[in-house]
C-alpha cells in the first residue's frame, strides 16, 4: 500500500475554505433565506444557540447511545456468525451463503465491504 505525504496545513486550511465557500455560494444560490440549504454562518448561529440547552445534550446522548448499542450488536452477531462458521461445516456454509449475497453488492469490482474487511485474516 503506497502511502501517501500528510497535507501541509495551509492546504487543509484551503481545503475547508474551498468546501465553505461552495457550500455558502450554493445555499446562496437557492435562495429562500435558507429554507432548503442554510448557510454556513446560519449553521454556526444555531448550533451556538442550542449548545446551552438541556435538550440539545440530551439528544446527543441518546443518539450516541443508539449508535453504540448498534455497533455492540454488530459485534456479538459477527461474533457468532464467525465462531459458527469456525465451529463446524453446517454454520461455516450459512456464512459463506452470506458472504455470498454480499459479494453481489460489489464497489467498483472490489468485492463488498465484509469480503474487503475479511481480506486481511
């Protein structure tokens, strides 16, 4: 795998000037006092003004809450499909079967994600 030189900071600082110039030029575009796309700075008022709240915190828990307990059973399942598949014949072939369909998900011929996350075991 060929790395890759780390960008100098001025170029990530030009990046991100880029990318929120774009974004405040194309809310400007569309118009609508930011009905369809706010503008960064409209953006930057409002998350100030939620930040104090009770509830902004509270939805933030319990989003990050969610996307935890999701990932833990993530795990546990991909746990269990692989001691199942490792244990004997009959398990190993039901998660070939998944391997299977997810193959048919390929990305630019590169196989699907479980078949690229597999490939260095």
């Amino acid at each position: 795998m060929a790395s890759r030189a780390k960008p100098k900071r001025w170029q990530t600082a030009a990046a991100i000037l880029f990318w929120v110039a774009a974004w405040q030029l194309l809310a400007m575009a569309l118009g609508h006092g930011g009905l369809f796309l706010a503008t960064p700075s409209q953006t930057v008022q409002a998350l100030a003004a939620q930040l104090p709240t009770t509830e902004f915190w509270r939805r933030i828990v319990f989003s990050s809450l969610r996307i935890l307990t999701g990932f833990l059973l993530a795990v546990a399942v991909g746990l269990l499909l692989g001691a199942a598949g490792g244990r004997n014949q009959q398990g190993g072939t039901g998660v070939e079967a998944i391997l299977s369909a997810e193959n048919l998900t390929r990305v630019y011929g590169k196989g699907g994600a479980v078949t690229r996350a597999l490939d260095g075991f």
